[in-house]
C-alpha cells in the first residue's frame, strides 16, 4: 500500500501535533514561493493592487500569500480531528429567504476559503442539497482527498475536465436549482482553452471570467449569490454574502448586455473584497491581461 506525503504528514501530526503539521506546511509553502515560476503572477497582481509601492513589497505580499494558503490545509486537518470551526456570517439573509422559495447560485472564488463554507453550509442545513462544480486535474494528491471530504460531508460533486465538455454535467445543474438546492460554481477561472468566457474591468487591467454561471441564471431564473470565507482566527471564519444578482429574461439582442453588466457587478464585488483581504487570494494562475502588469525581473 502506497501512503503519499501528505497522509504520512496527517498521520505523523496526530502522534506529535498540529504544530508539526503547520510547520511542515509552512516549509512548504516557502519552497513554493523560492522555487515556483507562478510566483511571477501574484507580483503582477499585487504591482496592479499596490502601484505605488516598490517591487520588493509585492514580493513580500507574494510571500504572505504562500504562506496563507497554508491554513486552508491546516484548518481542515483540524477540522478531521474534531476541532469544530467558528463562525459568524454576514448578509445571508437573502440566500436564507430564497432557499425557502427555489434554488439559488453560489458564485465563490480563490478569494478566502471556499471549502470551509461549503462545509459550513452542510453542517448548519442537514436537508441542504449542494451542487458544487470542480476542476479535474491530471495529477491530484491533495485535491483527491478535499473532494472525498466534502462528498462524505454531503456535497455531490461533479469534475469539470479541463479538457472535455459535457452537457450531462449542466443538465444536473440545472435540476438541483429546479430542486431548490444550491449550486456552486467558479467565478475566477477558466478551466478549458475553449470555455467561454466574458471580459471584465479587474484593478484597472482586463481579466476573464466563465460565462456558464451567469447562463445557468439566465436559463434557470435562478438568483446569484457572491460569498466568501474569511478566516478571522485559526479554525474561525467569516461569512459575506452579496444581495442576489438577478439575470433577467430578455431578448436575443440584449442578452450578451445583461450577462456582461452581471459579470463585471461580481468582478466589482470581487476587487472589493480582494482590497479587504488581499493576503488570501489563492489563485496563482494569471488573472490579469494587461501587458503593462508585467514584474520588472531586476
């Protein structure tokens, strides 16, 4: 039987404790941000946040940022050792009132940690039914075993292939919504070279987000709601949720309008809460497509 690194790390922490697990972590994560080339787009995205302060206070960002991520991980191993997470939320009224009436959409990003409110989200509606769209990649470790935790806490999850496209998997979105339930999707990135994808003003620069939740608005009339997990302490959290973002039902001609005003309200909501917390940002691809965002590499 093959145990990979980070089973070996789960199981030895156990036995010595959590620090260990934190500052293996921790290590890591500095090995990441010495040796990995995607450290060059969180300096464009923190030279875009920050345009007036030097390039070694981006790279210190860059560095906080690694070592953030860290306690996604570190919470979770808390969490499977019975150290139930805290949290207080903010604005869920509106989801609240809409769960009584028909489905909703969860529009969440690599901004805070999403995982933790999707677990959250079981744990405080036992009858809740979530939807929750993930990317399949090739090789998977750790992803594996985030997405056999969340199914055993009741989410059903259904594996968007980076390079295939199914309708059978948007046809079970829109059932959950039908249902009543929720169904959560990524908002910031692009999984597939020929996924569409819609244009939107992000810290002064252009970025591209998926086009498929505002569509399963449009066609299911269901609202959208932008929410976030902001971690406040260790294992505790805080909740935002945006008031719904209704994509009205409107002709051909006007359709691409209103799908572009919705795109670029969350994009806005997103830049908003990226000024709040800009230290979890977890998405190390590139985001932003200005030529002038580039790093000086002096």
């Amino acid at each position: 039987m093959t145990i990979d690194f980070h089973t070996f790390l789960v199981r030895v922490s156990r036995l010595l404790g959590s620090w260990l697990f934190a500052l293996v972590s921790r290590i890591i994560a500095a090995g990441y941000f010495f040796c990995s080339p995607r450290v060059k787009e969180s300096r464009r995205l923190y030279a875009a946040l920050y345009p007036h302060r030097s390039r070694y206070y981006h790279l210190w960002c860059t560095f906080r940022q690694y070592q953030n991520f860290t306690t996604i991980h570190f919470d979770r191993f808390l969490g499977n050792q019975g150290s139930a997470p805290e949290c207080i939320r903010l604005g869920g009224e509106g989801l609240e009132a809409r769960l009584n009436q028909g489905g909703a959409i969860l529009l969440m990003s690599h901004l805070g940690n999403w995982e933790m409110a999707a677990r959250l989200l079981m744990q405080q509606r036992q009858d809740l039914r979530l939807l929750l769209y993930m990317g399949v990649k090739e090789k998977e470790g750790v992803e594996r075993t985030q997405k056999e935790e969340l199914q055993r806490a009741g989410v059903s999850i259904i594996g968007v292939d980076q390079g295939v496209s199914s309708p059978f998997a948007a046809v079970e979105g829109v059932r959950v919504l039908q249902s009543g339930g929720l169904v959560s999707m990524t908002g910031d990135v692009i999984w597939r070279p020929d996924q569409r994808r819609i244009a939107v003003t992000f810290l002064g620069a252009i970025a591209y987000v998926p086009e498929a939740p505002f569509i399963f608005a449009l066609v299911s009339g269901a609202p959208i709601f932008v929410f976030f997990a902001f971690r406040t302490g260790t294992n505790r959290y805080q909740f935002t949720f945006s008031e719904p973002i209704w994509i009205k039902s409107v002709g051909r001609s006007e359709r691409q309008q209103v799908i572009a005003e919705a795109a670029q309200h969350y994009a806005d909501l997103l830049e908003e809460a990226l000024r709040t917390h800009p230290f979890e940002w977890y998405h190390f691809d590139r985001f932003l497509h200005s030529p002038s965002l580039e790093p000086d590499t002096a």
